[in-house]
C-alpha cells in the first residue's frame, strides 16, 4: 500500500462491496474506523444507484481502542440482522481495521446467527481491489452453490448457461449484460443466472444447473468458475466479446459449448465498424497513433480492436492490475510493444508524454493526462466517473458494443480532421486564429492556445518566421511537431529555431 493523490484501484474491501451491492439478499459487515465509511459515496453519486449500498460499519472510535472492540462488532452484527434480515452475511475488516486484530469472522462464528455467514480475510496490504472482489465472489460461490444441484439432461430443452463477472461499479457491465444475453438468445440459449450482480442467494446455490458458464470479466469471474469446472464439470469460455472480431470467435466457442450451429449468426454480424473500416472515410485516420492503458481485460480488448478493426497503430499498451498482466505482455509481444505494468499514475504520464500518441484510450486518470497534453482521449476501463455510467443503453460487448467503442473512439479524430480543414482557410475572414468559433457569431475571440508541455528540456529559442510556419501545422499535431523539432536542435546543439530547422527535423523524422 502507498499514499498516493490518484489510485487506480481501491483496498480489496472495495472489490468487496462491489460484490456484495450488486447482489440481493446479501449484507456485508466491515469491521472498520470513522473515516473509512464511503460506500455511499462509491456507489450513489458514482454509479446513482437507486439504493443504498448493504454494508455497515462498526465504525470504532479512537476511544474504542482502549476497551474491547470485539463487542462492538458483535453487536453491530445482531443490529444487521434485526434491521436488514439478509440471506447471507459477508464479514470483514477494512485496512485500518485489519491493524488491530480482532478476527471478525472468527466472531461471528461463535455466535450462531442462524444464516450463512462468510469472512472474507483480504490482506489489504498485500492485495488490491480487483482481487477483493474476485476472491469475495468466490467464497460466496464455494460457500452457497448447492453441490446436489446438477444440470439435468439435455434432451428436449435448450442449452443454458451462468454469465459471470459483473459487479457493481463495472464499467458499463449492465449494458454488456443485456447485449451478451441477447446473442445467446438468438444462439438458442438460455441464461440460467448472472451473477454476482443482480444474483440472489437462492440463485447462486443453483449455479451447478448450468451446462457451462460465460466469463464476462476474469478478472472478478475467473477463479469462481474454475471451482465450477472442478465441482461440476462446467466448461467456462476464454473470449472475451468486446470487439467485432472477439465477439464472432465468441460466438463460434459459446456455440461449440452448447452444440449449436452459429453459422447462419455469423454470417448476420451486425456491427457498423466493419463496413467503415472497409469505407473510403476510414484512410483519413488509418495510422493513427494510439496509447492504451486499463484493466487487463479491456485493454487487451481495445489493442486489438484498433490494430486489427480500425487500422491504428498502437504505440503504447499497459494495465494497473497485475493478476492479468501476463494477458497483456502477451498482446504487447505480438505488437512489438514493452508492456506498461504499473500502478502509478506519473508512471503513465511519463509514457504517453514519451509515445506522443495522437489518441489516448484509457481511465478517468488518462482522461486529465490527455487533456493536458491536448490529446483526444476516450475512456475504456475502471475507474471511471459519473459520466461514464450514461443512463442510454452504452455496452461495450458485442456487435452493438463495437459501434459504441466506433462512436467513442473515432468522433473525436473526426473532429480533428475538421479542424485540419479549417486550418486550410487560415487566411479567411471566419476562420483567421484571432477568430472564435463561427456559430457563435461575430464579436467571440478565440481561447487562448493549451499551453505545450515539451517532451525535453531545451533552450533554443524559435524565431518569428518558424513559429509562424509553426502555425500553418494542424493543432492536433503541432505538439508534435514542436517537441520534435526542438529535440532535433538539441541533439544538434542548434539555440535557435529558424525556418530551416523545422524543415530538416521534418525531414530527420520523415526516414
């Protein structure tokens, strides 16, 4: 654990209650200090959530420590039950919490409450949010799946199958729920339970009638339907549908799982991507530099969908989590990429200044890394802000999922390119740089240029007639072209830009 202004991932008691807020019938008991109670926050500003989360607090006091804190949690405890009545219980310790030793789960054990009850040891100092919430995920499973339930036989009925992964405070996990089920709809397949979000306990003892199971997220679903495989001899698929590409081999493995035919699907894809890739419009951004950085899953998903589906070349790939990093160093391998694997946002930061990509694919954490280097950025991953859980249906899985990551990536190099040709009528009475924007009528001066963060140290000095030929360059590459001509005068020992340098740098960095 490290003090840090921006994370990219909570505690695992995080990962916790992502888990346990999106199930129903479940209450989750954190033994843990004032200050440390922030779920409302997360989940009802974050995600506006209609409800409140189910977690309580202990919520011990610096006076609570000279007595005995045991007490307070096991009363705490009977309060959850009396007010919430849940199906199950999940008890844990918060990372202050973790500090003083109480044992929680041990606690309850002895007390006999008469309903499930799971503790939930996350070592918060070694582990990290997305592993909370796998291994919360998986306990529940291990703990409440009904080991006599069976799928029956499948003569007579349609395949059916568990979708696993999703959790509160997901990156469009709603939305991908209810576009992955319609596909399996159309396969002839039924889905027999999602969870953990939107699960109950009684749904979640029955997981072992499926005949297989989809794994949405692995990060959070992954170990949770490998005990499935074991216990109930339950396939579990391996794609990911998050791309037009990924989501047809989906459809051929999730077929292959049922025994059905996907051809007659396969050969209805439905996604706009493919047919602009195939469009004379999409050269106008083939080649466009891309920087991606997220989860594993989805920046995985994104590293192919723009080097294979939209003709980018990806110039930077990493994730922060680090139990999907071998997925990504393998993605980075294939691109001829050194894989980013960090936690540290000025880590990043450095990378993408390094890359000068001219598109930025990432978190809410990217987001303000691009929009103070001007770079156009889109968001993939967790974590996200309130803007990123729009209230119009947004997946991100298949076919329709493709046109909305379409939509998300390529508007804002579209609006590039209609700046490069406005740029064209520099000298025009509309469209001078003094000018302001034209729909706002006369009299609106144009905002001050973003600021230009260098990419070196440099003390040469740009003369009028190279920073007016400066000008003449596309705003959304002058940067570019500004870091790279004074880098060529350093290595030059050149202290002054003149016309002459930005034509030679040009050309340098032309072979």
């Amino acid at each position: 654990m490290q003090l840090s202004v921006w994370t990219y991932e909570g505690p695992p008691h995080i990962g916790a209650m992502r888990v346990a807020t999106g199930m129903r019938g479940v209450h989750y008991l954190l033994h843990s200090p004032q200050g440390d109670t922030y779920a409302d926050l997360l989940f009802t500003m974050i995600e506006r959530r209609d409800h409140r989360p189910p977690v309580t607090y202990t919520t011990f006091q610096a006076r609570d420590l000279g007595k005995d804190t045991s007490e307070l949690f096991q009363t705490a405890a009977h309060d959850v039950i009396a007010r919430h009545a849940p199906d199950a219980l999940l008890v844990g310790a918060s990372c202050t919490a973790e500090l003083i030793q109480d044992d929680p789960a041990g606690l309850v054990e002895k007390m006999g409450l008469g309903l499930p009850v799971i503790p939930l040891d996350l070592p918060s100092y070694q582990r990290k949010e997305h592993w909370g919430a796998s291994e919360t995920f998986y306990q529940i499973v291990r703990t409440l799946t009904d080991k006599r339930r069976r799928a029956p036989d499948r003569s007579g009925r349609r395949a059916r199958a568990n979708l696993l992964g999703p959790t509160a405070l997901g990156f469009r996990h709603r939305d991908d729920i209810v576009e992955v089920t319609a596909l399996l709809s159309e396969l002839g397949i039924d889905v027999h339970v999602v969870a953990p979000l939107g699960a109950s306990v009684d749904q979640i003892a029955s997981l072992g009638e499926a005949d297989f199971n989809i794994v949405l997220y692995p990060e959070t679903g992954e170990a949770a339907a490998r005990w499935l495989e074991r216990e109930f001899r339950q396939p579990y698929t391996r794609t990911v549908p998050i791309g037009v590409n990924a989501t047809m081999e989906f459809i051929a493995e999730v077929a292959g799982l049922a025994g059905v035919d996907s051809a007659l699907m396969l050969d209805r894809a439905r996604s706009r991507m493919s047919w602009w890739s195939r469009s004379i419009d999409s050269t106008y951004l083939t080649g466009k530099r891309v920087f991606i950085f997220g989860d594993g899953t989805h920046a995985v998903a994104a590293a192919r969908i723009a080097s294979e589906e939209l003709g980018f070349k990806v110039v930077g790939l990493g994730c922060y989590n680090r139990e999907t990093a071998r997925d990504v160093r393998a993605a980075a391998r294939q691109l001829g990429l050194e894989p980013l694997i960090t936690d540290d946002h000025l880590v990043v930061e450095q990378a993408i200044k390094d890359a000068q990509p001219e598109l930025v694919l990432g978190t809410q954490m990217e987001r303000h890394i691009a929009k103070r280097f001007a770079i156009p950025c889109a968001v993939i991953s967790a974590p996200v802000h309130v803007q990123d859980f729009p209230a119009r249906h947004s997946p991100q899985m298949g076919f329709e999922g493709a046109n909305v990551i379409f939509d998300t990536w390529v508007h804002p190099l579209v609006m590039g390119l209609e700046e490069h040709l406005l740029t064209m009528f520099r000298d025009d009475f509309e469209f001078h740089d003094g000018a302001g924007a034209s729909h706002l009528g006369p009299g609106h001066a144009a905002p001050a240029e973003a600021p230009v963060i260098a990419a070196v140290d440099t003390a040469a000095a740009w003369s009028a007639d190279a920073e007016r030929e400066l000008k003449k360059i596309p705003f959304f590459v002058r940067g570019k072209a500004r870091r790279n001509t004074e880098l060529f005068a350093q290595e030059q020992g050149i202290d002054t830009i003149e016309l002459a340098t930005l034509y030679e740098a040009k050309a340098h960095y032309a072979r």
